[in-house]
C-alpha cells in the first residue's frame, strides 16, 4: 500500500512539475486580419491602433511602444511607422491588414500589409 502511495505522489509531483512548462507553450499572442480601412494606424511609436472587428461593432484600442514592428509584406524586414504609414496609404480600402498582439498586455507586436493585394 505505501508503495503504491508512494507511487502516486511521485506522478503527482512530476505532472505538476510539468504545469509552467505547459503553461508557457500557451499562446499568448492574438491576430487580426481585418481591411485597411478597419483599422486607425498610430501617429506616433508610443500611440494606439483603433480597430474595428466588424461593422457594429465597438472600437477596439491595442497599444504600439518601441518594440512593435511594422511589416510591408510577409518575410521581410521592418520598416518606419512612417513609411508603414505611406505603404498603407497607397493601397486599396479593402486590403488586408494583420494585427498581432499579445492577449495578456494588449501591445501590438506587429502590423503587416501585403503589398501585393
């Protein structure tokens, strides 16, 4: 019998050694894939991304600080805010944006256009 127990509160013990570790897999970042015109870039490196998720829907404010990258296309490297800003400008209404943020603090990690579309 205190073997048996014995083994019990050893796989006890393993599986909750285990639990910041799985814990730490978990997804902690959301996306967006919403139209330019859904979305209200920042004016500035420390400002606001206001979204909306759907026509009736409420605005939706994720913060921007100096980590957030501004992506002009899958795989390629960061640019300005300034220059994301007159990427986006050229493009059409309906062309994708993505928004990816982290779930936990609400800060952008990153915006990405597609110049393509």
């Amino acid at each position: 019998m205190a073997h048996r127990l014995l083994k019990i509160l050893t796989a006890t013990l393993m599986l909750s050694a285990l639990s910041p570790a799985y814990s730490a897999l978990e997804d902690q970042e959301g996306a967006y894939e919403l139209g330019i015109s859904e979305v209200q870039l920042p004016l500035s490196g420390a400002g606001q991304v206001v979204l909306r998720r759907c026509a009736d829907c409420d605005p939706e404010m994720l913060r921007v600080n100096g980590s957030t990258r501004y992506l002009v296309g899958f795989g390629t490297s960061g640019v300005s805010l300034a220059d994301f800003r007159a990427a986006t400008s050229s493009m059409s209404s309906g062309a994708p944006i993505f928004v990816f943020f982290d779930t936990e603090t609400g800060v952008v990690n990153r915006l990405v256009v597609n110049p393509s579309n």
